[in-house]
C-alpha cells in the first residue's frame, strides 16, 4: 500500500531547481494530481513565521525539501556564511514547522559533501562524523549534517517519518551554468561549447584534474524521491548515486568524445582540487529495491540539448 496517494497534497519547497523541477516533472508522471509549490517571491523559506502559518494554511501529507542553496567549490568557499546560515534556517524552518503541523512524512535531500574529507570508498551511510571535512564545502556540509540530524531526532523523539536522501554530484536540464558558481560538469559543459563556438583550441579545467568525482542523471533522484517516499525503512540515511567515479579530466574527455570535439586541456592550479575522491556505496538503496537508470553518456546528451536551448535563447 502506497504511504502518498494520488489525492494527498504534497508540498514541494523548491521546485524551480535543478532537482525541485525534476522532481515536479516526476510527481505528474506519476499521478500526483495535489502539489503545492509557492515562488521564493511569495514566500522566504528563511522566514520561519511564515513558513509555519504557510503550512498550518495547506496542510500537505508530506513535505520535500528540495531548497537550498547550492554551488560549486568556489561559490561554497567563496560565500561560507551565505551557505551555512540560508540552508541552516530554510531547513529547520520547513523541518520543526512540518512537526508543528502534524505533518508525518517528510523527505529531506543534502549531499555526499556530508562525508569525511577522507572516508574510505566507496562512501558508506556510517561515515558520517568519523572525521574532517573537505574545508572548501564545510559550512554547506555542517548545515546539511545538522539537517539530518534533526530529522533523525524528530523521528527518535516523536516518532515522525523523516527520511534523508544523500545525493551524490548532480546534473541534468535546469542546471546552473555561472561558471564562478556552477558545479563542476555542467562548468565542462559550458566551456566546451563556447570552445566550439568560438574556435578555441583549449579548455581550462580548475585544480589538477586528477580529483575524481561520481555522478547522476537528476530524474534518477527524483525517481527515488517518489520510490522513498512511499517505503516503510529502518534507516533514516540513504545515500542516492551510480557507485560509479572518475576523474574531471576523464569526465573532460568524454564529454568531447560523444560530442565528437577535440581540445587540449590546461589546468588552473590556482584552483583547489576539493575532496580526492567521492563515490558512494548505494547498497542500502539497493537493498529497498531503488537503483539508478540512466546512463552517462545519455544523461549528457539530454543535458546538453537542453543547455544549448536555453543559452542561445
């Protein structure tokens, strides 16, 4: 039996993301015929008044915090504050108001920047705490740490049904293209086809190229979105990857081989490489039955074709 019907409301806090708008897509596949989403105009998730009296008016069967703010290493470094203090207040705001509420289930999303700098690969749901942080994303990783935290003693205290999905690196249509504050692939992406475009004969990628990093297709974590949403679990932490990594100057090259492009790539050592390696063990996921589907290469190809729609609009 289905935890969220078809009728249940369902509030969907950032829905004009990355993930929010693949997750908004996701929810009508699927039937859902009662989402709620209001604009950051109408209403500041960091107002906590507000967001309390916004639920006490709705009353949605589940919430799904798909806000936060986001970036790559330069942006998270760049803008500590700004991160640690709009994701701290956003999700205990929509977390404790949900409570408040009455409101049972609840799906929080953070990121595989929550592990140690150096935990052991691929990464395991247990890492979490055992030691340093990658200094460049901390106060992005301390505020979701916290925000797993609190969904883990509201569950403890109050019995509530709060689960945390960890995704790792993200892309896919919708994606942010600033290349000071994108993450890293949509970033190669970009610079990629403005070599193209303009007939260069290098790209610059930032750090050694040597860190490597795993990815997923973001339809993939809104598909688990819906799959956790409606499985009874014993864990409130569940990681949401491909178990699968490699390094930006592999990432660089492939990108070029299925767009069948050619560059000589220079790097940018002023830049910080980040945490060596990130990969995560999915075998929790796994075990309820979610896996991810869709490939590199065609998560690529669809990703592209929707950046070039957009940037030459």
């Amino acid at each position: 039996m289905k935890i969220i019907k078809k009728k249940d409301k369902i509030f969907l806090a950032g829905h004009n993301g990355l993930l929010g708008s693949s997750i908004l897509k996701k929810l009508k596949e699927f039937g859902y015929k009662n989402i709620i989403t209001i604009p950051k105009k109408k209403l500041d998730l960091r107002d906590q008044l507000k967001v309390k009296k916004f639920l006490e008016k709705t009353k949605p069967k589940i919430v799904i915090i798909a806000a936060a703010r986001v970036g790559g290493i330069f942006a998270n470094n760049k803008y500590r504050a700004d991160f640690i203090y709009d994701n701290l207040t956003i999700q205990n705001n929509l977390i404790h108001s949900s409570y408040k509420n009455n409101i049972r289930h609840l799906i929080f999303f953070g990121s595989s920047c929550i592990y140690p700098r150096l935990a052991k690969q691929p990464i395991q749901e247990e890492s979490l705490l055992t030691s340093e942080l990658e200094y460049t994303n901390e106060p992005y990783a301390i505020a979701k740490i916290a925000g797993i935290k609190m969904c883990e003693s509201y569950n403890h205290q109050y019995k509530t049904n709060y689960k945390c999905l960890m995704p790792t690196n993200t892309y896919g249509p919708n994606d942010n293209y600033d290349l000071k504050t994108s993450h890293f692939y949509p970033a190669l992406l970009k610079k990629i086809y403005l070599a193209q475009k303009n007939k260069k004969k290098i790209i610059e990628v930032w750090g050694t190229g040597k860190a490597k990093r795993e990815l997923i297709y973001v339809d993939d974590i809104a598909d688990a979105c819906i799959f956790f949403m409606n499985k009874k679990t014993n864990d409130t932490l569940i990681n949401i990857g491909t178990g699968k990594d490699y390094t930006i100057t592999w990432y660089a090259k492939f990108i070029q081989k299925i767009l069948k492009t050619n560059f000589k790539i220079k790097y940018n050592k002023k830049f910080p490489d980040g945490t060596p390696r990130k990969v995560l063990n999915i075998s929790k996921a796994k075990k309820y039955g979610w896996r991810p589907k869709t490939t590199l290469k065609k998560g690529t190809l669809l990703t592209y074709k929707n950046f070039i729609e957009k940037y030459e609009n």
